[in-house]
C-alpha cells in the first residue's frame, strides 16, 4: 500500500512506507528471529526456577505440578549446559463439561542452565517428587595446590 497515494507527502509517513515495504522482503533472517527461537524463548521465559548452591553441589528446582516424569527430560549440551525440557499437556475434556477458565499453562517447557567451571557433569541427578523437580550436579573437588618444588643447590 502506498501511503503517497492518500495525500500523506509527509517525512514520517515516508519513512513508516519504508518500514512496512521492509517487512515484505524475503531475506527475513538477518533481522526476524527463527520461529524456533521465539518458541524457546517463550518456553523459556514461562519456567520459573530457583538455583541453589551448597558446599557440595547446585541444585536447579523447578515447578512442575501436572507434569508427568516421562513428560520430563534432562540433558546436558556442550558439557557445560543443563537443559530441563517437557510439556504438559492438556487433560481431555469429558463429555458435557467445558472450561469457564483456563489459567493453568499447557505446552512445552524449557529451561537452559550454564554450569560453571567446578561442576561435575558425570555426576548429575533428578528427582520429580510432588511436583517438583530437582536437578543436583554434584561439585568437583577443589584442587590441590601445587607444592613448591625445592631444588638442591651444587657445590661446583
């Protein structure tokens, strides 16, 4: 649609036809984000977390009231990255009944967590007990400082 077209002449109304001609190109990836991406946003911003540290371990809690546990999966990417990933999925409808309200969320879920340095990726468990889930990564142990090394001075 030109606006020019409608006695709109003006600076701004030029620079809004540019804008909505822009749109319409076909080489959108270099500034609209993939459809995968906004979907892991969205996921991602709707789970809620705690992350806790104890002398020994991390702990990343998450609640997941509904969620089955084979509906849950937990998986570590580039050896560092915890991914709490899932969906929860809508309860079937009997006959005669039908929603007044839906507030509960429905659909998948995920939550990405970068380790640090001192995790122990071969050490990681989870446990979904009353719908909650904790993910612990046990803690590598510290390492041991290096003793100085003494060397023994010759007479010449």
């Amino acid at each position: 649609m030109d606006l020019r077209m409608m006695a709109f002449d003006s600076p701004l109304f030029s620079v809004l036809q540019h804008l909505h001609d822009a749109g319409d190109d076909s080489d959108k990836s270099v500034s609209c984000p993939s459809r995968t991406y906004a979907r892991d946003a969205k996921a991602m911003a709707a789970t809620a977390a705690d992350v806790k540290e104890s002398p020994n371990s991390y702990a990343f809690i998450v609640d997941m009231p509904g969620v089955k546990s084979g509906d849950i999966k937990v998986q570590v990417e580039d050896d560092n990255v915890v991914v709490i990933s899932g969906e929860r999925k809508r309860e079937e409808e009997k006959e005669g009944a039908k929603y007044v309200r839906m507030e509960r969320r429905v659909g998948k879920f995920m939550r990405k967590f970068t380790l640090p340095e001192n995790a122990n990726t071969d050490k990681i468990s989870a446990v979904c007990q009353d719908g909650v889930l904790t993910v612990t990564v046990e803690k590598l142990p510290p390492p041991e400082p290096k003793k100085p090394k003494t060397i023994e001075v010759k007479i010449a």
